[in-house]
C-alpha cells in the first residue's frame, strides 16, 4: 500500500513548499502529482496535508509520514551505496574542475558526504592547470566539469543539477535600488563588477547585455564574492550573482537585488561527465548526492 515513492512524493513536497515545485523536483507533471497523493488519501482513509496553502501544510498523518520518511529514506540510499561497493564497483576517480565562483557553498557539503560513503574514490580539484576544463574531460585529465556554459564535445554527457536565476545587486541607496528589474540599456553608465573570467562565459553577457548590443561602462573584475558585495555596497560598481550567492547578502540588508530583464535570467548548472562513466554507480551518487544537497542548502533554486 504505501510505497517508497510515496515517501519521497512527500518529502519533496515538504521541502519545495507547493505542488508545482515538488511535480519538478519528482519529475511529475502536477496532475500525476496531485493523483498520485489523492490516491494514497484515498487508500490510507486520511488526507495528508490543507490543500491551498503555501508553503503547505501538513496533518497529523501526514507529519507521521514524514516522520517514517526520515527514518527509512536514508536507510535506504545507505543500502543502495552499500551494494553498489559489494559489487565491486567502488574504485576510482573524481577529478573535478568548477567553472562557478559561487558552486563551493553547496559543492563542499556535496563532496563531505560523498567522502564518507565512498572513500576508496579518490577525489580531487586539481589546481594549477592551465587549460579548458571541458576539453580536459575529453582528454581524461578531469572526471567531471561543474558548468552553466555546456559545449557540444564528442563524448562529453551533461547532466543537470538545477536552475537558478541571475540578479543585479546593487547599492541600497542606488537609482536602480527600488527597480523590479533593470533592462540592458540601464547598464550602460554602470560599472560592472565580474569573476576574472571571459566576458563569454558570464550569463549576464551572453545572455543579457550582447543580445541587446550593449556595453556597460567599465568592467571591473574582483575574486572573491565578499570582495564584490564590499565594492557594490560602497557603490563603486553592480554585480550579477545568482540568486543563491546573494542571499546571505539580502538577509544582512547589505545590497538589494533587481531582477535581470522583466522575465528575469535564468540558467542551468550542469554536471559535466564523459559517457562512459555517467552509469558508474560512485558517479550517479556523487550527481544525486549533488542535487539533494543543493536543494537542501540553497534558495530560489528549481529543478532542472
């Protein structure tokens, strides 16, 4: 009667907060979601949570259901790891390189856990190389590429972890602080603050301001995302961040955020791995490890 799926069904849809969000995250369309969880009401003879609430809320049966759900979930992917090294599968090697300044809040806690599941898996994040991280997953230097810019290379698969949305931070006192979103063209006096990357691999080019033929003023790059939020917040320049990457910064009332474009922005990050070793059963923990945690830890992120 009740079944595994249901327990995850449920756990989704307490962490994302609404039906459409947790339909995404279970890869449901929200309908099947909806009948779904009717149906096991239906079969249990208790509803499990007040339908139009947000974030929604749960009854008793359905606290008692999540309740089971944390016991037994982990169990069970504890297992599954477990007779995946029984089988002997548990050699090898994760190599990574990170094209994201910001990925480290969530890609640390990801690569902890995965350590002490897999510990016969080596796992590095070389430093001191010069090349292009995605060519060096062809070539084999590297095992898998954190990215937002994916290239069609022979071999490579791409496997995506979540959307996020990019926003403008800006000053609190700046002319755009009190925008619902600022258009390309009110970047041209701006000075832009960016990672020390190619102007090609930043969405807020590639996405925002080259579609629109536009230039801001002076581009200015800094390391550290503290060291960007510090020029922003003394109102020498304005940065594109991901939603994620600002939300300590909102909370301090440090900057305000304005939407890029009346749409917004919105990119994908994508887990970079050669073909062959995507069915490793040490990789598809590592990605599924990847994508638990980075709901866990960060906001306004939606499945990909």
């Amino acid at each position: 009667m009740l079944e595994l799926r249901h327990l995850r069904t449920l756990v989704a849809l307490r962490d994302a907060g609404s039906l459409v969000e947790a339909a995404e995250r279970v890869h449901l369309t929200q309908s099947a979601l909806s009948h779904q969880l009717k149906d096991l009401e239906d079969r249990l003879g208790n509803p499990l949570f007040l339908r139009k609430t947000r974030p929604v809320e749960f009854t008793r049966a359905g606290q008692r259901l999540l309740a089971l759900a944390e016991q037994i979930l982990p169990q069970v992917r504890l297992a599954e790891r477990d007779l995946a090294r029984l089988a002997g599968n548990e050699q090898g090697r994760l190599h990574m390189a990170i094209e994201c300044h910001s990925c480290f809040q969530w890609l640390m806690p990801t690569i902890d856990d995965f350590r002490n599941h897999w510990p016969e898996v080596e796992v590095d994040i070389p430093s001191g190389h010069n090349f292009d991280p995605l060519p060096a997953l062809s070539r084999e230097q590297l095992d898998l590429v954190i990215t937002a810019d994916p290239q069609p290379i022979a071999g490579i698969h791409y496997e995506p972890l979540f959307r996020y949305e990019g926003l403008l931070a800006v000053a609190k006192r700046h002319r755009l602080a009190g925008a619902s979103y600022v258009t390309p063209d009110e970047l041209t006096n701006e000075t832009l603050i960016t990672y020390p990357v190619e102007h090609s691999r930043l969405d807020v080019f590639s996405q925002f301001l080259d579609p629109a033929g536009i230039r801001p003023k002076e581009v200015r790059t800094a390391e550290l995302t503290l060291m960007m939020m510090q020029l922003v917040a003394s109102g020498r320049g304005v940065c594109a961040l991901p939603n994620w990457a600002l939300t300590e910064y909102l909370e301090r009332d440090y900057v305000r955020a304005v939407a890029l474009g009346e749409d917004g922005m919105w990119s994908t990050l994508f887990a970079a791995v050669r073909e062959e070793s995507r069915e490793l059963p040490w990789m598809d923990d590592f990605l599924r490890t990847a994508r638990e945690t980075s709901f866990a830890v960060l906001e306004g992120i939606k499945p990909a």
